[in-house]
C-alpha cells in the first residue's frame, strides 16, 4: 500500500536516517520541514521532502494535510498500564501528609495493587488496559513499554505478561514487555527475601523465557525495595535469558540503582529523582539513558530528575509518564512534556526528543520509531498548525493531538477518559 501525505504545513522531527540518542547540547534543536510531504509504503517512511521537489507517482493514494503539522509519534518509554485498579484512597492518605513510602508500610502501594491484581481474571486485565492504550495512543503515543510487577507470584506474573503479549497482537503500535517481577517483596515472602529472589531465578524467569513473553528485565533499586546487591542476582539472571535490564533507581534515596544498572549495561535507568555528581559521572562512561518520570515527582511531590545537570554534562535525557495506579496515574506524554518544562527547566525542543528520539533509544528503537525519517515506521501525530512548537507543552491540560497515524494508517480512540 502506496501511501503520500502531502501540503503538510510543517514537520517536525525530521532527522537524517541513523540517527541514535541525542546528547546534551544536540537536544535543543529540532529539525523540521516547512510545506512538506511524506511518502510510506506498507506502513515505513519511503521519502520526505518539500512540495516543490513532489511529485506523483502511480498507484499511490495522496491524502493533503493542508494547514497541519506533524509530530514523530510519541514514545513512553516506562509504564506500568496494566492493573487492577486505582488507588484513590492513597492519594487521600498523602494529601493528609503521609508520604508514599508511609503509604506503602501500612499495606497500601504495590503491595496493594498485587492483592487486587491477583483476584482480577486476564480477560478484565485486558479489557481495562485496551481502554488506556486507545486514550495514551489519543494522545498521541505510538510506541508504550509496559511492565510487569503486580503479580509477584509465578501464576500472576505470567498472566499480566500474557496480557501484555495479547495487546501486542491486538493494536497497531508497538509494544515491549518488561518482566518486573522484582516490583516488591510479596507479603509472604517478608521475612525470607532471599525465597523471592530464588522464585524469580529459578521459577518465573524460565517459564518467561519459555512462552517468549518479556523483552526487557527491570528490579526497584531502592530503599525498601531491592538493594544493588539483589539487582545484580536479578540482571545477571534476566541476562542469561537474553532480556537487556532497564531499571528503577534512585526514587526514594541515593541508593547505588544507577551504578549497578551502569555495570549490567541497563538500556536504562529510570526515576533519578536522586542523582548526585557520581551518577551523573558514572552515566557519563556508559551507553546507559537517564530516563526522568516527572509526572511520578508531580504526583508524589518529589523532587524532579536534574535533566539541566545531565544535559550540561553531555549526557542524552529520554522521559516517561510512569503511567500507574500509584505514583503516576497520568498516561499523557503531553502533560510530561509540560512539566519536563516548568519544573525541569528543560526547553521544549530538549522535552521534545525526549519523548521522541531518546525515548526510543530508551527502548532500543531508534531505528524503527521516533522521528520522521525514511526507513522507519510511519507513526506521527497530526495537530493544527501552530505559531512555535513550544505551545505545545505551553498550553496545558488540553490534547493537542488531532488524529494518530500508526504505520500510516489512521487511528480513532476516545477522546474522554474512562479510566
Ligand atoms: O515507577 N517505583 C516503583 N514503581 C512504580 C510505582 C508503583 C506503584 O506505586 O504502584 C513507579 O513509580
Ligand atoms: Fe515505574
């Protein structure tokens, strides 16, 4: 199927082919083109270019976006989508000032989520989770990691990746699993921790591995959660299976998450709300993403990922939303473009590639998704044309997206949330 879109007012994100994550200084400019089109086939990007050079081939059917703009399509790198339910009567607790690690000593947090997920069927998991997939891709995310972790049993576990694995057969965009099986220590398990970690290794990564179902591995790095001593029993494992770690580290404290994530050659590590000068230098030597979550900090009120100090120290910043019942239950990348601007300083062209291009290398993506470039996925938000790009995440609260192509097809979702 021979596809052109053309009259397309401006495009952004329109990067030369090959390009990988952008480092510091590289984040402040977006390449764009004025009065353009762009020509697919069977769904990949053919060519790009300006009106002037088109012209029309045979066979092709041309759809004019006359006065639009194009974005890349959105890339969340980090979320946990799939869950039982939500969780507004902790949100209660911590408006009257317990905090979420308070939360979650006195039962409530993951914990809480794992006891309601393990009494809801797979089919209700799924249905749940398609109604947040159409709003995220609404809102213009073509691209979601979705994680495991409220299982934390075998039986759990693998029926949460298998509605990941149904969600990947059943929408259009694309999606990575990640096995998050080291989420938290289950209650029957609190005073044998070590059990756990032996039923992760021995038990539920080989039944994973098995059905095919996890892509990456992560483990919560953190105070209260698992120390980097664990992480690295847990990586080594997942790394024997094939599965490339992306972590949580350094939400709640400096806890050594970024370290040990550096040395097990982490895709990513995620969260940072605590990053000093030695994360920042150890990141400096690895080919490891800082992934910052501002929606989690906003939620929780926690302090925000140092985005500036990273960028300054030539360092690539991809961002998320986190997307979950408890820290973060906002799915919009625009809200976390947003905020990656009033609270993290960062520009909106830097917040830009960081739900773009560094997301995607957040995900080992960079050759399919994540600008608009010839050989990748024809995956790009469709918005009315705007005076800058920076009233974007200006104009907040409200959806910018118009219409979401998926390979360059067009893609319908609720525009209300029922979440
Ligand atoms: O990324 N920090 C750990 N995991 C999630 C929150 C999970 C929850 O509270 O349900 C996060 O913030
Ligand atoms: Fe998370």
């Amino acid at each position: 199927m021979n596809l052109v879109f053309t009259d397309i007012a401006r495009m952004y994100g329109t990067h030369p082919t090959g390009h990988h994550a952008l480092k510091g200084a590289q984040m402040a400019e977006v390449p764009f083109i004025d009065h353009a089109f762009l020509r697919c086939s069977n769904g990949i990007i053919t060519e790009t270019g300006i009106m002037e050079q088109f012209s029309p081939e045979v066979q092709e059917s041309r759809v004019s976006l006359e006065g639009k703009w194009l974005i890349p399509g959105l890339v969340d790198s980090h979320t946990h989508l799939v869950f039982a339910a939500a969780r507004e009567e902790e949100f209660r607790m911590r408006i009257k000032g317990k905090s979420y690690e308070e939360v979650a000593a006195a039962g409530g947090g993951i914990l809480n989520s794992a006891m309601k997920l393990r009494q809801t069927s797979e089919e209700q998991l799924f249905e749940d989770a398609c109604v947040r997939l159409q709003i995220m891709m609404a809102h213009g995310t073509s691209t979601v990691e979705i994680k495991s972790g409220y299982g934390l049993d075998t039986a759990s576990e693998l029926k949460m990746l298998r509605v990941i694995k149904k969600l990947k057969e059943s929408f259009p965009i694309q999606i990575k699993a990640t096995f998050l099986g080291a989420h938290a220590i289950p209650a029957e398990y609190k005073t044998n921790r070590t059990a756990y970690i032996r039923l992760i290794v021995e038990e539920m990564l080989p039944a994973i591995h098995q059905e095919g179902l996890a892509d990456f591995i992560d483990v919560f790095c953190d105070r209260g959660f698992f120390t980097p001593e664990e992480t690295a029993t847990l990586l080594e494992a997942g790394l024997r299976y094939g599965l490339r770690p992306k972590i949580h580290a350094n939400e709640l404290g400096l806890t050594g998450g970024v370290q040990v994530g550096v040395k097990y050659g982490a895709l990513s590590v995620d969260h940072l709300e605590h990053c000093g000068p030695e994360e920042v230098e150890c990141l400096r030597h690895s080919n490891t993403i800082p992934v910052g979550l501002p929606g989690t900090s906003y939620f929780l009120g926690l302090p925000y990922t140092p985005a500036r100090a990273l960028m300054d120290a030539g360092l690539p910043v991809a961002l998320a939303s986190d997307f979950n019942p408890g820290s973060s239950p906002g799915p919009s990348l625009q809200m976390t473009w947003s905020l990656a601007c009033t609270q993290m300083k960062m520009l909106p062209e830097e917040a830009f590639h960081a739900i773009t291009l560094n997301a995607a290398a957040a995900l080992d993506l960079c050759a399919d998704c994540g600008s608009l470039s010839v050989g990748k996925r024809a995956d790009f938000c469709v918005m009315e044309g705007k005076p800058s790009l920076a009233l974007i995440p200006y104009h907040f609260g409200i959806n910018h997206v118009a219409q979401l192509y998926v390979m360059g097809r067009p893609c319908s979702g609720p525009q209300a949330s029922s979440l």
